[in-house]
C-alpha cells in the first residue's frame, strides 16, 4: 500500500513529537498535529506554517493514512482506544519500553501497527536534526509498513533494529535509561562530590565535561573493555576503599550508587585481564560489603 503523498498526523506534541513535526517540515511532509493547549498550538502553527494543526486529536486519523502516537508512555493506549480506525490506517507508537499491545483497538480494526522508537534524547522542542545517523527500534509485523520506516530512517542516514517481545523491550528501554537520563543523573552526583573541595556544581561539570567527552570518544573508536579505565581495571583497592569511605561520609546514597555501579561492572572491566582471580574477589567483596553497611 503506498504512502508517499499521504499526510502524516502526529498525536503528542511534546519535545518527540514537535521534533519529529520538525523533521518531517524539513523534508517537506505534509503533516496535522494536535494540542490541547492553545498556547502550544500558536506555537505549532508559527513553527510550521503549512501543517495543520488541531485541538482534537481524535479528528487527526480523519486527516492522515499514518498516525503516530508520540504522547507519553501512559497515555498511548488511552489515545488509541478512543479514536475509530479503519483498514487504511498506518497507526505508530514511539515507545521503547511497550509492545504493540497498546494499538490492540486499532489492529482490531484492521490497521497496520508498529513500534518505532528513536534511540536518542529530545532535550527541547523541536529540534528536527535529532533524528540523523541514529539507531532505530522496529516492532512490526506487516511488511509495507516495516519497509516505510526503514525508508524513513535511511532518509535520515540512521540504522533500524528489530526488537519484540515484552522482555527485551523493557531490558532495552532500561538499556537506553542508563545510557542517557542515569548517566546524565550520575554525572550530577559526580559533580556535587566537589562540593567538598568548595567548588559547586555547574563549574564542576564544565571541568568534568572533556573527560566525559574523551571517554564517549574512546568508547566509539575503542569499544569496550579497552575505554574503561580507574583504579577497576588496576585492581588499586587502596584507593577503591577510600572511595568508598568519602563518599559513605559525604552522602550515603551517593556512595551507595557508587558502589553498585562499581560492582556491576568489574566484570567488564576485567575482561582487560589486568588482574588476577584474588584482587577481583577482594574488590568485590569489599564492595558488596560496604552495600551491605549502608
């Protein structure tokens, strides 16, 4: 079933859903956006002066063959249910962590479904270059609908993935939480431990911030085991347990994530075979009992 000239609706215009408003305009898609903030749709309409933009987002699928639903996680089930489809619907939700269970109304209907979620962070609204050279998540049983968004990622020079099944959404969606809003969460904590030395946060975080990128830059080139480095991969626990005394000191709860994290990934770090069987268990134990002691 061709789509090429069909108007694309987008439900959720929020900081995904304007952000791909953004890059389909840019590519000259017609597009109809709903809100039901008026505020929000001045916004959209001087944003993108040819979409139509619409308060009811029940009245999008009677205006667009392909619908995505980019509204938060919670309510995407509640939107899907309330509006009536029909066989010619293409009907997307961008979802890491939820199966193609919550478009059961539309499927029902006879609707093509699929989970299409951008492995990337939307910081602000948007922002229409986000969706180049990244990977995607693909879950999708009808062929023509597959075959359009692997189009619309290689129009973009991204990557496409397959991904099905309620456990491996949830494992790569806590995957992608860890990589992005934890990390960014534990460089905050990295940074207020300078609070001891009198220097706060944000001025932490611009001197923390070419260590992070050469790390990101060494995980790219390099891979891993080979970016990690520290006092893990040197087996130092002299200086692992005065860590782990600090931090206790200075906030518990810190030196707790410090501690579990440290302990989750030893085993990556000694895949550098660095260290012998003896230094490993003793890094571990004494990490597992400083957890215990919190």
């Amino acid at each position: 079933m061709a789509r090429e000239n069909s108007k694309i609706g987008i439900i959720g215009a929020g900081k995904l859903g304007s952000s791909l408003a953004a890059t389909l305009h840019a590519h000259d898609q017609k597009i109809v956006i709903s809100s039901r903030r008026a505020e929000r749709r001045d916004w959209l309409r001087d944003e993108f002066p040819n979409a139509d933009v619409v308060d009811d987002y029940t009245r999008i699928p009677d205006n667009a063959k392909i619908v995505f639903i980019t509204t938060t996680d919670s309510a995407i089930k509640e939107v899907c249910d309330s509006i009536d489809w029909n066989p010619n619907h293409w009907v997307i939700h961008c979802s890491g962590v939820l199966t193609l269970d919550v478009l059961e109304t539309a499927k029902s209907a006879g609707a093509s479904v699929a989970g299409f979620h951008p492995l990337q962070t939307f910081p602000f609204d948007g922002a229409q270059n986000l969706f180049e050279e990244i990977s995607f998540a693909i879950d999708c049983q009808d062929d023509d609908l597959h075959s359009w968004l692997q189009d619309f990622a290689r129009t973009h020079r991204s990557r496409t993935f397959a991904i099905e099944g309620e456990t491996a959404h949830a494992a790569y969606h806590a995957s992608a939480v860890l990589a992005c809003g934890l990390l960014a969460g534990l460089i905050g904590i990295s940074a207020e431990l300078w609070e001891s030395a009198g220097i706060e946060r944000n001025r932490a975080l611009k001197m923390l911030s070419p260590m992070l990128q050469s790390t990101i830059d060494a995980i790219t080139r390099d891979g891993l085991p080979d970016a990690i480095s520290g006092p893990y991969v040197r087996g130092d626990l002299a200086t692992i347990r005065q860590h782990l005394q600090t931090t206790a000191q200075i906030n518990p709860d810190t030196s707790r994530a410090y501690a579990a994290l440290a302990l989750a990934q030893i085993d990556i770090a000694n895949e550098k075979g660095n260290l012998n069987t003896n230094t490993i268990n003793a890094v571990k134990h004494a990490l597992t009992e400083h957890l215990k002691s919190l």
